[in-house]
C-alpha cells in the first residue's frame, strides 16, 4: 500500500481514458503509488475549482488549467484533447507541489481512502472532534481492513509533514482513542478495495494498539494475516469472527502464532465468554478451545460440523449455551459428558434421527431440534423426562406430519405439559384436555 511522504518520486498520474455522464465528460484519473493504483472520476468543473484554490493558496498560474469551452464540450476529438491537456496538468501541479501535496489536492485525488498517511490522518481528525462521542457510544466502532493496515503500518512510520503542521491530524489522537475503545467491528474484503488494485484480506495487520477491546467484530476477514492479537486475549468478553474462512478455532485463536503444538497459558482469552464462529469451514472442535476457560457461549452454526466425538468440550465447565444449526451432525452420543451444565442448545437444521444423546442433559431448558430427520415419536421420548425443559422446537422435521403430533408430543411430558413451549407456542386447554386423555389410556395399556 502507498506511502506518498517516503515515494513521492513515485507518484504517477494519468487520465487513460474518459465516460460520457448525463450531461457531461468524466474524466477518469488513475493515480499510482509503486504497485499500488486507484481510480478516481471528475468532471471539468471538479478540476476548475480545486484549481482556483491552487491560484489563491499556492501560487499556481492561472494559465496552467485548459481553458472552458460551452460550445465544444461535447466534440469527441474536443474532450480527447482536453482528457491529454489535464493529465499534463495533473503532473505540473503534482511536480510543482511534490515537497508537500497540499489536503485540498489529495482529497481531490482520494487519497484519504488508499494512501497511509492520509488514511490515518482522515481517522486522526475524526478522532479529535469526536472521539470522546465514540468511546462514550454504546454502537460498535467500524474500520475497514485497509484502515486497520494503515494504522500498523503508521506505528513504524515517522511523522509526515502534514501531521507536524496540523495537530488535530496527529497519529496520537489515533492511538489515544483505539487504545480505549471497548466495540470494535472490522469488516475484511477478498474483493478489489473500492476502485484500486488492492486486496483487503492479503494486507498484514496487527491489534497491537487495541488494549481496552470489549467486544470484537471481525466479518469477511483472513485472519492468517495478522501478526499480533496478544493485546485482545486479557480484555475481549464477545469474538464473533463470521465468514472468515476459518477451519479450525485455532485460525482465529491462535492466529498469530506459528507453533501451535503447545497452548500455553500466554495464549489464554482469559476473560472470553462468547464466541461466534458462524459460517465458517469448521470441520471439529480442536484443542484450542482449551483456551477459553470461561467460556459460557460457543455458536459454531453454519459450518460442516459432523460430530461432538472429541472430548474438547469438557474443559469448558461454564459453558451453558451450544448453537450448532445447519451442520452436518447425525449422531450426538451421551452429550452429558462432555457438556453436562448446558441450559440452551441448538441443533436445527441437522441430520439427526434420534435425541437419544441428551437424556441425560439434566439442567437443560431449552431445545431446537427442527429441521432434522426425526421420524418418530419415541425417538422424542428421552426428553420429555428432562426436569427443566421448557421449550422444545421440533417444527421442519418428518414426525411433524403425524396425526396430532402436538397433542402427542404433550403428552409425553405428563402433569409439566401445560409448562411447556413447542414449537413456540404454549398447549391450547384442549390439547392439554386431549394430552391427559391420551396419557391415561397409554398408561392404562400398560397395566393391561
């Protein structure tokens, strides 16, 4: 990524071609720094007045700009030649001013989405107006990948010549409030950045400035790029990391570290006790989830999940919420060893055909099991003697289309019928009337 301050030689401006607007010419400027390129689109009039501000603050010609035309702007070989005559005028005003680019001509350019120090520079100003305002919000603060890279790239840069002429664009205001905030939220892209060349996800960044950060965001973010996260382990409650490419929570746990045979206890989230992990390549649950001692939340949703056979999950002993919808889990065996405190667990949209694992799942309270292969009634039994259930969801699944399925599912769970949730709804009085009609002959049918 750019730099301009250290490659000003560097720089190089063309307008390669132009676009017809609605009502007039648009011409296309490429800027390139080294490798790195982007697009920016302006009309005349966009050019006239940067331009008159050039005259009056910095002593540019009048002359140097082509001159208006009302009459020929739309002539095809008119507009070539005035596409060629602001180019050369982009690098005269590029090489006049190269010790020092003034703001006004980099905004013109964009630089303040792609460039570094005009990155950090555009944060640094909105930190100093309003910084305190954010810290104080209760919304999640959002920065781009390409902004968290400048940011690391910044701390081993020196200051520019605009940050010493200007305080309220200096990196302090930038390290001042990252340092504090406790929402953070960073949105990754494997897509071209806006109109240039770069690649969010293939840029190197670090978390080293962020040491008070409560609640983390990560969305459509590589995290095999990132070289340090060790700042976030004491302080972060909630990790959410969704599509992010992961196949192992060591991707995300462990990002930063290159040999992951021993965890030892620097690597501890010692204070994490959510963790969202949806729509990812998570095959298993590794070792690395040893890590989150307190852990009392684990979604791993939307991934190709096909079993709980490891023992992982036991050296999670607050764990009380399991999320694994749309997996691909068929069989779940004495669940209650290896998470026997749970209070929630989501199973939907699995290949399960039987809850025969949960039996023993004393604490649990809730249950969505929809959307699975469920075909029968008994298979529905080892449940209903669970002494804290209250809600239990089995919509979406094969024993759904049985006759009265509701008032046959009611009453597996006795006199605790009317207690209970199903599929979202409380029993009406008469499938509680037909519930107890229903358990008393299959009660008596036993006797017999």
């Amino acid at each position: 990524m750019a730099h301009l301050e250290l490659t000003a030689d560097n720089l190089e401006l063309s307008i390669p071609y132009t676009e017809k607007g609605e009502r007039c010419c648009v011409y296309v400027i490429k800027v390139q720094v080294g490798p790195v390129w982007w697009l920016v689109k302006h009309r005349y009039n966009d050019f006239f007045k940067m331009h008159e501000e050039m005259v009056s603050n910095f002593g540019i010609r009048r002359d140097l700009i082509p001159v208006k035309s009302l009459l020929r702007k739309n002539d095809t070989a008119f507009v070539q030649q005035r596409r060629i005559d602001l180019e050369y005028y982009l690098k005269q005003m590029v090489q006049f001013l190269s010790q020092s680019l003034p703001q006004s001509l980099k905004n013109f350019l964009c630089m303040s989405d792609y460039e570094i120090y005009s990155v950090v520079q555009r944060l640094a100003r909105l930190f100093s107006e309003k910084g305190e305002a954010i810290l104080a919000s209760d919304e999640f603060f959002a920065l781009d990948s390409v902004e968290l890279y400048s940011i690391t790239r910044r701390t081993n840069l020196p200051c520019s010549p605009a940050e010493c002429s200007s305080p309220s664009s200096s990196f302090v205001h930038v390290l001042d409030i990252v340092s504090r905030l406790r929402k953070l939220r960073i949105q990754g892209s494997n897509d071209f950045y806006k109109s240039s060349n770069l690649i969010p996800n293939l840029l190197p960044v670090s978390f080293l400035p962020f040491k008070s950060v409560k609640n983390l965001i990560l969305s459509d973010f590589v995290t095999k790029n990132v070289s340090s996260i060790c700042t976030l382990r004491p302080t972060v409650n909630s990790l959410t990391c969704q599509n992010c490419q992961l196949s192992s929570l060591a991707d995300i746990l462990l990002c930063d570290v290159i040999h992951r045979d021993k965890l030892s206890d620097e690597y501890r989230w010692s204070s994490a006790t959510n963790l969202n992990l949806k729509s990812n390549k998570i095959e298993s649950i590794d070792e690395a989830v040893v890590l989150l001692e307190k852990l009392e939340v684990l979604d791993l949703s939307n991934n190709l999940i096909s079993s709980l056979e490891n023992n992982f999950l036991t050296k999670l002993p607050h764990l009380v919420a399991l999320i694994l919808t749309n997996n691909r889990i068929k069989i779940l065996d004495s669940l209650h060893m290896k998470v026997g405190n749970l209070v929630k667990l989501n199973i939907s949209h699995n290949k399960l055909s039987n809850l025969d694992g949960l039996s023993k799942l004393y604490s649990l309270e809730q249950l969505e099991a929809g959307w699975n292969c469920i075909e029968h009634l008994e298979s529905v039994i080892c449940v209903s003697s669970l002494p804290c259930l209250q809600r239990l969801v089995l919509n979406g699944n094969p024993v759904a289309s049985i006759v009265d399925y509701r008032i046959k599912i009611f009453s597996l769970f006795g006199q605790r019928m009317s207690e209970i949730y199903f599929d979202n709804e409380r029993p009406l009085p008469k499938e509680i009337d037909k519930a107890l009609v229903l358990r008393a002959l299959r009660m008596a049918q036993r006797r017999d």
